[in-house]
C-alpha cells in the first residue's frame, strides 16, 4: 500500500538515528508535527526489521494487543505503534494502558522484540505528564526519541527532487518551479507533505509559481485544508 510513498524516500539523518536506536536499545520512538514524515520512517523500520531480521510485523493500535501478539517464542518480532497516545488528541487512556505492560515491554526487548512509536509532538507532549518514565527510562533517553523534523538543508531538496520526478505535474511545471526549489528547501516550515502537494497538480491548481507566492504556500499550509 505504500509503495508509491516508499519509491521517494530519501534516507535522513533521523532514520539513521532510528537505526541506531533500534540496534542498541530495540525501541524508537519518532515524533514531530502532522505530516512530517513519522509513519514513512516507521514503515522503512519495519521493511529493514523484516529484511535484515526476519521479523514478523505487527501494526497495532491497542497496548493491550502488544501484550496479547507477543510470543516469547517467536524473538524476531517487530511492533509498531502508530500515533501511540491519539491520532489527532492526545487520549490518556492511551498512556495509561502503556503504563500497565511496561514490565511486559521491558521483557519483550530483553528478549529481542523490536518496537517502534509515532507520535505527534503535542501530543507526545502532553503524554510524557502520564507516562511513568521511572518505569521506563526509555521515554526520557535522547538517543531513542527522534524528532524526525531535523532535516538538513541537502535532504530537503533530495525530497523534493524524489516528489517532483516521480509525481503527476506537467513538464512545463517543473520546468518553471526548478528555479524557486531551494528557497521552498530552505523554508523553516519545509516538511516532507510539502513535496508531497507540489508534486501533484491536484494542490497547485491556483498556484501561482513566484517565491512570494510559493513562501506562502509552505507558511500558511493550513489554508489548504479549509
């Protein structure tokens, strides 16, 4: 289902730092704004898990499920938990059950289990209120919470070169939006959604391709949506 997403991914400093994260400690946890690009990250994860270890996936929504799927027997096992505390809210019934199987998560990675968390930064933020780090000193180590919207200036433009190349817009719209690309880059509300739209002729209808015009487009993405 995410083939067409997966064929513009350009591997960034956050993935490898998920990598690594998984590597050492077995859980990541990625957070960062609406569309930033955390489910992306995580499905790359779990393909790698699949890959390098030949783990079976699981994609749940429940914690209590986590608990249920797990097979002590079975130590090649790869969950991963999208918008874990609330897709579009933070849901505290969401934490507290995390609270509940966090002796069951620790075993799990004792014995090989890989898990990997999204979560939207405000959300994320008022969860870390609920959430018994003390239990869990995951939740309070840096090297495992990843903010996936740390991107250089170099990936940012390989993102949108990937989108553009391999979206639906007419030759001649890319030919007259090329020069305007590094200022959209190099925008402080660059993320990987904005490729994504200006790749599809769908979202640029009423565009009109200036650097003003094109700014705006990247600071007031909101407007899109009404």
């Amino acid at each position: 289902a995410m083939r067409e997403d997966l064929a513009k991914v350009v591997i960034t400093t956050s993935y490898g730092k998920a990598v690594e994260a998984l590597n050492k400690h077995g859980f990541a946890m990625l957070i960062g704004e609406p569309a930033a690009g955390k489910t992306t990250i995580a499905s790359m994860l779990a393909m790698g898990a699949a890959d390098k270890w030949g783990a079976s996936v699981l994609k749940l929504s429940d914690p209590a499920k986590v608990e249920e799927r797990w097979n002590p027997e079975e130590p090649s096992q790869f969950f991963w938990m999208d918008d874990a505390f609330g897709s579009m809210q933070y849901e505290s019934s969401l934490a507290h059950s995390w609270n509940h199987i966090l002796p069951q998560v620790r075993t799990m990675l004792r014995q090989g289990a890989k898990i990997v968390m999204t979560s939207r930064d405000y959300i994320y933020r008022s969860a870390r209120r609920d959430l018994k780090e003390g239990a869990f000193p995951l939740f309070n180590e840096s090297q495992v919470v990843i903010d996936v919207h740390d991107l250089s200036i170099q990936e940012r433009q390989q993102i949108l070169y990937n989108h553009l190349k391999l979206g639906n817009q007419p030759l001649e719209f890319r030919a007259k939006i090329k020069p305007h690309l590094p200022s959209v880059a190099a925008h402080p509300r660059f993320i990987p959604e904005i490729a994504r739209r200006l790749a599809d002729h769908n979202f640029t209808k009423r565009l009109y391709l200036s650097e003003y015009h094109l700014g705006q487009f990247v600071q007031k993405r909101e407007q899109l949506l009404q």
